[in-house]
C-alpha cells in the first residue's frame, strides 16, 4: 500500500487540523508545522498546533465529559474500550505503516507498536470490572469500613516520539475505563501518526454516543505541554520522555500540588555472567542495543560482561553487528532504521566524540551514512566502545545505537556497575545459575522498576506494570495495578449502630 493512500485511509489530509474534542475538529489557530519522514526526508503531510484558545476550549469540553462520562458504569466503558481495540485490529496495517514511516523505526515494530494498543485495550476491558476496593474490620462495634476508588477527572498525556501512538493508548485505555477524560498533546516529530489514531477512535466514539470531550487531542510544542503542566483543571499529568523534560514537568505540576506520572530516561545494561547462555545472551543484546535505532528508554546501553567470557563474546557481538542491515525501515530485510532528525544525528556524534575524548576504544566503528539510500541524512550505524561505567558520557542517556561494553569479576561488582548510573528503569542478567539470578532479582540486587533473567532489557509486556526507579521518574503504566494512579482513593466508615463511639477509646460528652 503507498503511502498516499494509507495517508487517505486514515484520515489524514494535507493540512491537518491539531485540536479534536472527540469526533469533533477544531481550528486550531496556531503556527503550521511540517511532518518530515527520517526514511527519505520527504514531507508527509502539515498539520496546525493549537493557540492558548484552542486549548482551553478543549480542556473546557473535556470537563463536561468528565460529568457525563463518569457516570457510566465502568462495565459499560469497558465495552467502548473493547470497541476500540476491534478498530485498530481493523487498521493495523496501515497504521503500523504509518507509525514506521513518520518515526523511523522498524515495520515490524510499527506492527508491534499497534499490537501493543490492542493488547492494552484487551487488557482495560477485563479491568474495568475488576476496579476493587478493600473492607476492613472496625474497632468499633457496629461499624463498617471499606475504601474505593474515583475517578480524577481529566489526565494529561504527552507522548514522546519513540513510540508516537503506544504509550498514548497506555494512558488513555485505562484511564477512560477509570471514568476520566484524557487530553493528548503527542510529540511535535510524530503528529500524524496521533492525528490518525484520533479519526480511528471517533467512529467508535460516535456509534457509542460517548460525550464529545471524553478522548481529545491537542498539537503543539513545549509550550503546549507547559500549559498543561500548570493547568490546575487536569488533576494528572502523564509525561514520557528525557528526564530534563519530567523534572520540568514534575516540577510544576507539584507546584501546584497535583499528580505527575513520569517516565523518564533509561540507561539500562545486560550482564553477562560466566554461565551464560552467550548465545541467547547475544540476541538479547544486539536487539535491546539497535532495536528503533537505539531509540528506546530501554534500549541496551551498557553491556556488563564476566571476564571469563569477555574476549569470547566480544568477538561474537563484533560479527554479529557486521550482519546487520540498516535501511528503508518498511523494508522487512532491515534491521536498522533511522535516527528521528537530524538533532538526534548531532547528538550521536557528539557522543561518539565524547567517549572517544574519554579514552573509550572503538571496537565496532560509528559513523553517517550517505549516498542515494540515506538521503534523509538520518541514518547512522550502530557502534560500540569498550568504556568505564563512571565516565560522563556513559553516565548519560544518548538516544542512539550507542553500546558501551565493560569487565566485571565478582557479580557484587557488576551489580553495583549496573545501579551505578542516575537511572533506574530496565535491567537484565544472562545467567544459569540460579544463585546469580536470585542475587539479581533480590532487594540487593538490581535498582530498576524493571529486572529480566535471559531476556533482554526492551520488549515489556503490557500485563506488567512498567516503569522505573531514580531519574526514570518513579511512574508506573500498563499493567498489574496501575489503573490506581488514575483514580483517588477514599476511605469510608459507615455507623450503623444507635451510639457514637469514638476511635482509640476516645470519651467524648456533652
């Protein structure tokens, strides 16, 4: 399918609106901006950012759902939910296609990006009816106590342009089954792929007579994320992206004492132990550390590797990024797309310069592409340097193909070297001892919201909740029980006796 008529398929116009209440359009008023493809440079399409009036009437809008909305019974939410999912199963090729386009990573990630959505979906259908609370005993005699769940009202989502559709549908599908609304201002690099996601959730909107408010987008830059960060109306914030970002976001979101839910950078590393399988061991790492171009907050930056097996696997990695093909992402024979921008291009050589200024040894060699397939200029090739772990550079996230590999001896060593970064969000450990992996997973063992045995540090599941620890931002999304940081907790105690007995024994007359 060209990409013209997947544009067509979606939706999507030359010039774009960027503000939508639902099934409903706006003019948004604001500059044009331009979406360009990393895969050939070209323009795909332009779409409008919102003014400050635009945005409030949105948010406006979104309030008067939040009334409506939250008075459907949470089964019933989870039925339009479920629709949802059917809708994107239904447009799964030609937004994957998409996805892949705009952002640059793989099509197979693309696909899985949109998979990702519709397992979110699934996922919220079955938790709208299980949206528990707790009952507990009273200290006083014919009393019942027992605390449940509200919903906030509206959440704030923004996205990064990693993954321009996935993280959204996180927030959104358990949020509206919770009972809020959800306003999304997407990453500015990846509007259309947001664009295109909000014309598929409308018609299931319209067929459910859902309230028009109750999934709004907005489009705009940083200012527009700053508006919702200092907007008392949106009780959560939801941000993904550098940790520079989520501390500005954090910042003034507690200053006005709402909620932030942050997920922030990674510097995520594999060790790998003497007793390794070396060669699941190397799929794992050669996937975590190229996957979407090293474009992941859990992408593989660091390897951490016995000495014992150092020399061996070394060797391995060296031929095995030889056979990597980087190109035309919507090409299935390729491994390796492009970087986002050019920015990000800038930032990869920097890095490069960085490590090779702090004595690190280039073991795969780095470098631009060109020629008639790289005119983008966005393409870069993967590489990797033997370095320390307390150099700045490794200490610092690059959002590239960037690996870092280093010895360790004792595994007490290699755990401190992997907590021994700013970040804490994903970690793995290749092992077949039981004893190093139990070590790992233990409380003084790896310091991340996320810790894998034989698996690698991408590729999260969305039945677990995801998130991480230090300057990751604390937040958890997807799975297990994280609808609760979408709701409010009250805790209730029901009289039901003729006295009014007081707690602690307390003597009260009058």
């Amino acid at each position: 399918m060209k990409m013209d008529k997947i544009l067509d398929k979606l939706g999507i116009e030359k010039i774009n609106e960027g503000a939508s209440t639902g099934t409903k359009w706006l003019k948004s008023g604001g500059e044009k901006l331009e979406s360009f493809s990393p895969v050939d440079g070209k323009k795909i399409a332009s779409v409008y950012t919102v003014t400050n009036e635009t945005y409030n009437q949105v948010i406006a809008q979104s309030q008067a759902a939040f009334a409506e909305w939250r008075m459907w019974p949470a089964p019933k939410r989870g039925e339009v939910v479920r629709q949802v999912g059917d809708a994107l199963r239904k447009y799964k090729e030609p937004l994957g296609k998409l996805v892949s386009y705009e952002m640059g990573k793989s099509l197979q990630e693309g696909y899985g990006e949109v998979q990702e959505m519709i397992d979110i979906c699934d996922f919220a259908v079955g938790m709208s009816r299980q949206l528990y609370g707790l009952t507990m005993h009273s200290e006083r005699p014919r009393h019942r106590m027992y605390e449940q769940w509200h919903p906030l009202g509206i959440v704030g989502i923004i996205s990064a342009f990693n993954f321009p559709v996935a993280v959204w549908a996180w927030n959104s599908a358990i949020g509206w089954i919770c009972g809020n609304t959800c306003v999304w201002k997407p990453s500015e690099k990846t509007p259309l792929s947001a664009i295109a996601c909000q014309n598929i959730i409308s018609e299931v909107f319209k067929a459910n007579d859902v309230p028009e408010g109750v999934c709004s987008l907005v489009i705009g830059h940083r200012e527009t994320g700053e508006w919702m960060s200092n907007d008392t109306r949106i009780p959560l914030v939801s941000a993904t992206g550098s940790t520079r970002m989520g501390k500005a976001v954090g910042s003034a979101v507690a200053a006005r004492l709402g909620r932030s839910l942050l997920e922030l950078g990674g510097n995520n590393s594999i060790i790998i132990t003497e007793h390794a399988d070396l060669n699941i061991a190397l799929r794992a790492a050669i996937f975590g550390a190229v996957g979407t171009a090293g474009q992941r907050c859990t992408t593989t930056r660091r390897l951490i590797i016995h000495e014992a097996v150092y020399d061996a696997f070394k060797k391995k990695l060296v031929a095995a990024y030889k056979q990597l093909v980087i190109g035309d992402p919507l090409d299935e024979s390729s491994h390796v797309g492009p970087l986002i921008d050019n920015d990000a291009v800038t930032a990869y050589t920097n890095a490069i310069v960085e490590v090779k200024k702090a004595g690190g040894k280039e073991v795969v060699k780095g470098g631009i592409l060109t020629g008639k397939d790289f005119e983008s200029g966005c393409y870069v090739k993967p590489c990797v340097f033997e370095a320390e772990n307390e150099w700045a550079i490794v200490q610092h996230e690059t959002f590239a193909p960037i690996l870092y590999i280093m010895k360790y001896q004792t595994l007490d060593q290699a755990i401190a070297l992997q907590n021994g970064v700013p970040q804490g969000l994903s970690s793995s450990i290749m092992t077949l001892n039981m004893r190093e992996s139990e070590t790992f997973l233990s409380h003084v063992g790896s310091d991340c919201g996320i810790a894998n045995v034989n698996i690698g540090t991408s590729g999260a599941e969305i039945g677990g909740a995801f998130g991480g620890e230090k300057e990751t931002g604390g937040g958890r999304e997807s799975g297990s029980d994280s609808w609760k940081a979408y709701m409010r907790r009250q805790t209730n105690t029901i009289n039901w006796s003729d006295q009014l007995p007081l707690a602690q024994g307390i003597k009260f007359t009058v």
